[in-house]
C-alpha cells in the first residue's frame, strides 16, 4: 500500500516506475524525487465511460496523474485524512471527498436512485452529494477527506447503523442503504436543519462518518 499518514492532515505515496497514482488537483503539497503531474480528462482507471454521467450533472472533481519515482506529500484545505485499504472490496465515496488513490483500482459511477430506489435520489439532494457518487474497486488503498476525523463503523447482518446523510462520507462491502424521514429525529439527536432524515445502511461492510455535518 502507498500510502503513510504523517499527520491527521497529511499523508505521504510512494510513487514507482511504472506504476501511476490519482489525486485532486492541488492536492500535492510537496514531492521529492523525478515525479510528474498530468491532468487526466478520462477519470481514472474507469475511462471515459466512468465518468460521463458525473460530468453531464456536473459533478466529477478534476483529477491528476501522478507517474515517476519518489515519495509525494497530499493534503487539502486542512481536512482530515483517512487511508481506506481495499482487497477486492468497492468503495463507495463522493468523488469531491478524494484525496488520493491507487491506479489499481477501477473507478466508477454509481447512480443513487438504483441504490436505494428514489429514495436514494432523494439522500442525495438531501445530503447535498448530487445523485451520483464515485466508485473504486480492487486491490489498492485511497485517501479521503473529512471534517473533525473519521469513524469507521462495521455493519453486519441484522444490525444495520443509522447515520445523519449530511455526517456520511463512504462506505464499502454488501451494503444496501435506505433514506427514511424521522419526525424529530434531527432536532432531537442530530444538528442538521431542515426535514427530518436518517441514513440506514444495512447489509456487510462498513461505513465512515464524519465529525461534523458540513459539506467540502
């Protein structure tokens, strides 16, 4: 795995010939060694066809390739930073919360009204995330953003974790989420205005939340 967390806000890749990596623009914060940074239109691994549908709505955050040989520092904005490994597993993420990621791993789109039916399209007007959300898959490791650190919570099979939408920032495994209205609930228990909605996210697998409910 590339990454290392140097601090809560800052990690560091190492980056080896013939090998690439991907990180949001301006996301590098300083490299030592022969590393050279290239836009990349075709999003990721995925290719041009993983990224249609995010930039038809408007919605996919530009990315760099990152190829050479040498150790490349990454933060952004001060956020925290949390390295998610993957074995086979498909992570799901909303593509302005990327930092960084292997190019082992296939990107990919993931439509929120087929996870979760309309309700899933509703979670993300709600959440404000927009109704598509990023996909990796594979083998490889990423680095994703956060306000206030990151929590990792398991889901298992008949316990399912409900989280605040605007608290959510990835989940990975067999996991299925469902958007439901809760009269009171976000006055009572959570710090979100508006209607009244809690995430469930049932299945296996786990899902990261945030200690905050403020957007990127």
């Amino acid at each position: 795995m590339p990454f290392r967390e140097l601090s809560g806000k800052l990690v560091e890749a190492r980056v080896v010939p013939g090998q690439r990596m991907f990180s949001q623009r301006g996301a590098m914060v300083g490299y030592r060694g022969e590393v050279s940074f290239t836009p990349n239109i075709q999003g990721g691994q995925g290719g041009v066809m993983s990224m249609i549908g995010r930039r038809v709505a408007g919605e996919a955050a530009p990315l760099m390739t990152v190829e050479g040989d040498g150790t490349v520092m990454f933060g952004h904005g001060g956020h925290h930073i949390q390295v998610i490994d993957l074995d086979g597993d498909t992570l799901c993420v909303e593509s302005d919360r990327l930092l960084a990621f292997d190019g082992t791993l296939r990107q990919g789109t993931l439509f929120l009204g087929r996870d979760g039916g309309v309700m899933g399209m509703v979670r993300g007007q709600v959440s404000g995330q927009g109704l598509f959300t990023t996909t990796l898959s594979g083998q490889g490791s990423a680095a994703v953003m956060a306000h206030g650190g990151i929590v990792q919570l398991p889901i298992a099979p008949g316990r399912p974790v409900h989280v605040d939408p605007q608290a959510y920032v990835a989940h990975f495994g067999d996991v299925r989420n469902k958007l439901s209205s809760a009269l009171g609930w976000r006055d009572m228990v959570g710090r979100g205005s508006g209607e009244a909605f809690q995430l469930e996210l049932s299945g296996s697998g786990a899902v990261f939340v945030q200690a905050s409910e403020e957007k990127l």
